[in-house]
C-alpha cells in the first residue's frame, strides 16, 4: 500500500507510471505491504482461478516462496528499473533511494523480490 500521494499517468514506453504529486525525501516509506488490506494467494489456490484471472496475478503480483502478493492501491502501476529511485529495506518497505521531485515517476527493481523475474525480465523495456 502506498504511503505517499501519487498520481497515475502515461509513463513513455511502459505503459501506466506511478508519479510524485509532492517532494519526497530520500529515506521516506513509500509502499509497504499491509496486511489485510493488500492481498496475497497461496499457489495452491490458483487453480481455482480461469485464465483472465491468471494473466492478472502475472502481471500484478510478485511471488515469494509459496505466496502471490499485489498491493490494492495504484501501487501495482509502479514500473520496473534496473537504476530505480527506490530501494527496499531490512522489512520489505520500498523507500526512496534519492530525493524524489514532484512529476517524477517512482521506479524499483522488481528483481528484488519477485522470483519469478527471469520469467519476464526480457519483456521489460
């Protein structure tokens, strides 16, 4: 779940971005997991699901051992860099790296924590 405000728009080349709608400080939480609002589904459970369903959870959710995770907020419009602006920390969080300026997009390194990356990591632009 995102922390800060943002806003959703147009990013060249990749689709919808994640964007600043204030400065943030290097150092800030901008997106942590919250359990109860945010979703995750075990493995076993997707073959409850039908294809539309399946095509969603691999483009919106990461894996970490047996569970699929996705934020429920536009936090799942945050678009992949190998030079991000953001970093994660010891608990999970994704902070900022640098100072973030207004219109900037948010950028992280899905590599960090989704290990199903090298499934798709050619895709990425």
């Amino acid at each position: 779940m995102l922390t800060i405000e943002v806003y959703i728009k147009e990013s060249e080349g990749k689709g919808l971005g994640v964007f600043a709608k204030n400065f943030i400080p290097k150092g800030t939480i901008i997106c942590q997991f919250v359990e109860g609002f945010d979703t995750k589904v075990h493995v076993k459970n997707l073959d409850k699901l039908n294809d539309i369903q399946k095509k969603f959870i691999d483009k919106y959710f990461w894996r970490e051992d047996d569970y699929y995770y996705s934020s429920c907020d536009h936090a799942i419009f945050i678009n992949h860099s190998y030079t991000p602006n953001t970093i994660l920390d010891d608990d999970g969080n994704v902070v900022a790296n640098f100072d973030i300026n207004v219109d900037e997009e948010i950028l992280e390194n899905y590599n960090w924590y989704d290990l199903d990356f090298d499934s798709y990591k050619n895709e990425l632009i």
